[in-house]
C-alpha cells in the first residue's frame, strides 16, 4: 500500500513512477525512459521521511528565525506554503508526466528547500541553502552529487547573480545525467520558481489579530487581499478583494508607504515577467499565457460588498523585450471602460475614486 493518493499530486505522482503505474488510469504502464537511478531505494518512501523531517524540525522555524534576524514578520514561509508551491508545481505544467521519476523527486526536494535559508535571515536567504543541507547530514537521503542538483535548482528561484536576476541562466550546472538518468536542473528551477511566484495568497498573511510591522506590511496586506489562484487551460486566475480603508491609506513596505493597489499592479507585473522568464527554460511544459484579474474593492465598513470592481487581462504578447518592467506592456489594451487596459491609473486615483460614491 503506497504513502500517497491522488489527491497528494506531485507525490502521488513520484509514487506512481515508481510503481510503474499511469496516475490517470491506474494501469501499469510501460516506461519509454528510464525513470531512476540504478538503487535500492523505495523513492515515495524516502521522500515521505524527508518532507516529515522538514516539516517538523526546518519549515516551523522559518520565520522565526527570520524575525531573530532583524526581518520583521515575514509572510508564512513554512509548511504550507511548501504545500502550496508544490500544488502549483502541478498545476502549470501541461503534463506531469514528462518528468521523469527521479526529476520529480528533485523537484519535490528543491521546493522543500527553496524558503529554508530564510532560517538564517532574509538578506541572500537563497544562498544559504547549501548549509542548511549540509547541517542536515545523514537525516537527508542525498549524496554529494544530488545535493548539487538540489542546491542548484532551489537556489535559482530568487536573488541575483552578479546584479542580474537571471539565475536560472546563470546556474553554475549544466543539464545531465546521473546513472543514465535525464536530470534537466534548469527545468525544474523555472517550475519551481514561477509555482513559488503565483503562491502568495491569503493563507500567507497573517492572523488579523497580529500587529505587523511597518516595513511588512504590504506583504501581508497582498496576501490577504489575494484569494488562492486557479488555473484554466493557458490562464491563471487572480481575484483581489482590497478593503476600503487600503484604498484610502498608504501602507508600509521597507521603510516607504504604498497604497495596496500600486502594489498589487507591480506585482502582477512581476509575475508576467517570471512567466515570460520561466517558459524560457521550460521546454514548453509550462503553458501558461495569460493572467484574467479582477480586483474588488469593497464598501466601507463592509468585508464582502464591493463598491467597484476592476478587471484585467494580461497576456504574454510580441516580441520579448529586456526593458520591460510596467504593467501596461503586458495589458490588454481592448477592454471595456478602461484607459489602454486600465481604468485607474494608480492608487491616488483609486483613492478619489472611491471617496467619491
């Protein structure tokens, strides 16, 4: 009797490669590709002893140990969030499958180790992964070799790589092999970080009951505003509920004052640019191309009723250009009661807006 079910997905998946079962019909299925390494090593099985280990003893500490670093209160970095990144991972590729067993493994591992370094402090946290894995020792079920592959893989999902966020070009490791096996590292680093990217909604925030810091705040106020995305075909689906008071407010964000809707609109810029930057190194196995977003803001003293809400669709669209970095290179222009693809301009106008009615 297997560890995992349908309902685990990516795991399920592990577990059904090694079985030599098709996780869609429950048959057996002939491999065209070998899936692991050569050893005698039950796959699922290991793996489950490795995500208890991190689950118990690394992704509960996180942000506290950030917070011990002088960060603040950062959003969950911990066990569900691993849970939600790994859901994504799933979510936007066209066919798990096209992975090989022993590829998913890496993958499942990196995406436990992607945040951890956050233990240690914010600053470069993506560096740190690597003695964090080396602190681990014999509770990891990893030689030399994987090691490499997983530092590599969890370490380009952020930071810079002298001055450039280009880290998944930049990775100091080339696609192989181990034991005739196809590792394809650069792959597995663009699932890893666009699924990281899209999995920053409400279950991240903070309880309400909390005092968040000045410098955290419009990370925390994003997240709650964010209900959990969905995927259809090549289209995610964003949907923003911003209280009244955040249209008329500012908040904080490093030491300046933002209001919540700029901030939503930079981040959905940000999160075109991983797109296009991820499916560069996916082998067509992201299909993502576009992102339908509605943002609701709600009446005063309300936190269900809306009093406007706005949507936009961004897609993926031209030739790429390294220059771009604002949302209206990516809006779709042809909407309804917009301005080229938006009906308010930033938060000031959002804010006269909605102090009008």
């Amino acid at each position: 009797m297997g560890r995992y079910t349908a309902r685990d997905g990516l795991r399920y998946y592990l577990q059904c490669k090694q079985e030599g079962i098709d996780p869609r019909t429950g048959k057996e299925v002939a491999s065209a590709v070998k899936e692991f390494p050569d050893r005698d090593f039950d796959w699922a099985e290991q793996y489950f002893r490795f995500e208890e280990t991190m689950n118990q003893k690394y992704h509960p500490n996180v942000n506290l140990g950030a917070a011990i670093a002088g960060d603040g209160l950062l959003t969950d970095h911990g066990v569900n969030h691993v849970k939600s990144v790994i859901s994504h991972a799933q979510s936007i590729l066209v066919d798990p499958m096209q992975l090989t067993g022993y590829e998913l493994y890496l993958l499942l591992v990196s995406i436990h180790f992607h945040d951890v370094g956050n233990i240690l402090g914010r600053d470069k946290h993506e560096e740190k992964i690597e003695s964090i894995i080396e602190k681990m020792g014999d509770s990891l079920p990893l030689d030399t070799a994987e090691q490499g592959f997983v530092t590599a893989i969890a370490t380009a999902h952020g930071g810079y790589v002298d001055g450039s966020k280009d880290t998944i070009h930049a990775m100091n490791i080339v696609d192989e092999s181990y034991d005739s096996v196809q590792i394809r590292c650069k792959l597995l680093a663009a699932i890893l970080r666009f699924a990281d990217e899209i999995s920053d909604d409400l279950g991240r925030a903070a309880p309400p009951e909390i005092s968040i810091p000045a410098a955290n705040q419009a990370y925390h106020e994003y997240s709650k505003a964010l209900v959990p995305v969905s995927i259809e075909g090549d289209t995610i689906k964003f949907q923003f509920r911003v209280p009244y008071d955040l249209t008329q407010n500012k908040i904080g964000k490093n030491g300046k004052k933002v209001y919540l809707y700029d901030e939503i609109l930079n981040r959905l810029a940000k999160c075109m640019r991983e797109l296009e930057y991820c499916k560069k190194y996916a082998c067509g196995m992201i299909r993502l191309t576009t992102l339908n977003v509605v943002i609701g803001f709600l009446k005063q003293g309300s936190s269900h009723q809306f009093q406007e809400s706005v949507p936009l669709r961004l897609t993926l669209q031209g030739y790429p250009d390294e220059t771009r970095s604002s949302i209206s290179d990516y809006l779709d222009a042809g909407l309804p009661g917009t301005v080229n693809g938006l009906k308010f301009k930033d938060g000031k106008a959002v804010r006269a807006a909605m102090s009008l009615k």
